[in-house]
C-alpha cells in the first residue's frame, strides 16, 4: 500500500488506486451511493438481473460462480436461485465487509456452499486450491461496471487475466454502463445529499490513519467530470489552496487547483466493449440491456 501510494502520489496528474477507497467506511459509503436517486446504475441492474434471470441462467450455465468485487453480494441472489451453483465464491478487497455478506449471503441460499476470499482480484493469478472449486467449470460475475475502474488498457489486461483464472471452459457474466446524457452521468457521480463527496474525501481520512497523512480533507473540493476524448467520468479531490501533506513519510505540496485523481469510471459501448474483449480473447455471446439502453449485461464466453 506505501509502494502503490507513493507511485499513484509521484504521477501526473497524481492517481491513487481504486481499491483504496474500500476501508470499512468507504465500503458503507458506496452502498449509500447506490441508494441515491440520481446513481441508476445498481437499480437498473438489478432489475435487469432479476428480470432476465431464467435466459440469463440458461446461458451460463453449470460451474462454480466466481464474483469479482461482490461488495454486498446483493446482486447475485437470483443467479444462486436459479444455477444452484456447486459452490459460489465472493472476491472482495473489503475484510469485514465481505464476511458479513458472506454470512448473510449463506442464510438466504443454504443450500449453495459460499466462500470468501479477501484480496485485490486484479492482482490475483489463480484461487486458492479448494475440495469444493477442484475439477469444476467457472463462470465469472463481475456486475457494476466495476472494470470501469480501469483505464482501457488494465481493463484488457484484467479480462485476460480473468480468462486466465477462470480456466477451461470460462464464460463471464460482466456489466458494462454506456455513455449517456452528461448531465445525468456528472449528477450520478456527484450526487445533491454529497455522499459521492463523502466517499473520495473518505479516502483522505484513510491515509491519515493507515499511512501516518496529514491531510485535511476540508482543504480539497470534490469533483466529477465527464471527458469525452477519454469516455470516462474523472473523480479528483482538487486542492483549494497551495499546501503542503505528509504521507507515507514524504512531504507532497500541492498547488492551488491541483487535483488528486480519487478514481475514473470509463464508459463503454456494446461496440467497443466488445472489440475490448475480444483482443483479451473473449468473444460476445449475449448481451442484455434495461429499457433505456442506459447499461449492459455482456456474456463473454473463451
Ligand atoms: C464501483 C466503479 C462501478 O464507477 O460507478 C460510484 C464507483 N464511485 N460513485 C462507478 C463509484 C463513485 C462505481 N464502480
């Protein structure tokens, strides 16, 4: 963590990455985002997961259901009902968090055997060895748009490496949001009640406590930006006035205006997501939209 934000605090802009913003708060803070009337995007999938459930299924189907990212693991509900997976496995960076979904997760299906595995899935190679993932097919969930997290380029590597991971055989249920309306994508990320706010300047209150900062997180403004030359929503908690932090045993100045990327959310079209994948070696064998077309759920399948 003190390698990786020393890295993110040298670049230019400076970048911290993603998973940094999932301690025990950050991990509440987001699900009161997904509550938010103007963040669509956990509603609309949910839905669409919920309505789709029968096809969905059908197209997925037998295998160990692996989740990249399961926060909650609200989502995965109707696919557990549904596929009766030998075993479902949830991948999350967030310690606590994850086991208290696992634990309610295993109440609601207890017929399917639930694991938990705490780490960074984008740094994972292979799962641990397990008597109930040896032998078995796996299909990949990985809802939210989460890959959206990566620049393109981390995001082909990513899909890669989940192929990778998923082994012989793999197919992987992802979901993708698609560019829309700016104003509704710059609300969502920035919504009235400021608990998009909250979760970036949440970040600050973490380094302070995990690598010995000094920040005030009232001396930063949070913003979120679309940028259309990069389809991507910037996140950054940019510096009201020049100062000077202490982190991870450096001092770090900032000028007036200097933004401090807390996270990008890259939006993709059914296009070119899928000309992504495919230079991972993923091909598209179903894609599933809300209403709207605001989002997708993508079958990639090796
Ligand atoms: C978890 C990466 C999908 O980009 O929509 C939401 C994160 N950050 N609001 C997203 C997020 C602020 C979210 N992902």
């Amino acid at each position: 963590m003190r390698r990786l934000v020393r890295e993110g605090m040298a670049q230019q802009p400076r970048q911290l990455p993603a998973w940094l913003l999932y301690d025990a708060e950050g991990s509440r803070l987001f699900e009161a985002i997904c509550e938010q009337p103007e963040y669509g995007l956990t509603r609309t999938e949910t839905a669409l997961l919920e309505a789709r459930e029968p096809e969905l299924a059908a197209a997925l189907g037998e295998g160990v259901l692996v989740e990249f990212g399961a926060g909650n693991a609200r989502k995965v509900g109707p696919l557990l009902e549904a596929l009766q997976p030998p075993a479902y496995v949830a991948l999350d960076i967030s310690a606590d968090h994850l086991q208290q979904s696992c634990v309610a997760l295993q109440a609601r299906h207890p017929a399917v055997p639930v694991l938990g595995i705490c780490c960074d899935y984008s740094a994972l190679r292979q799962l641990p060895e397990h008597p109930l993932l040896s032998g078995q097919r796996r299909l990949g969930f990985y809802p939210g748009s989460s890959i959206g997290n990566f620049s393109p380029e981390e995001a082909e590597a990513l899909l890669l490496q989940l192929g990778q991971l998923l082994g012989p055989g793999a197919r992987l249920l992802i979901g993708i949001d698609q560019p829309k309306a700016v104003a509704r994508l710059e609300a969502a990320y920035n919504d009235a009640a400021g608990v998009s706010a909250a979760f970036a300047r949440n970040l600050l209150i973490r380094l302070n406590r995990d690598l010995a900062g000094s920040f005030n997180p009232d001396a930063f403004a949070y913003s979120a930006r679309w940028q259309a030359e990069h389809s991507r929503i910037a996140m950054a908690l940019v510096s009201r006035e020049a100062q000077t932090v202490q982190l991870a045993g450096e001092a770090w100045s900032f000028a007036v205006g200097e933004p401090l990327i807390t996270e990008y959310s890259v939006k993709y079209d059914p296009v070119a997501f899928l000309a992504l994948a495919a230079r991972a070696g993923w091909r598209g064998a179903g894609r599933w939209s809300d209403p709207a077309d605001d989002l997708s759920l993508h079958l990639l399948v090796t």
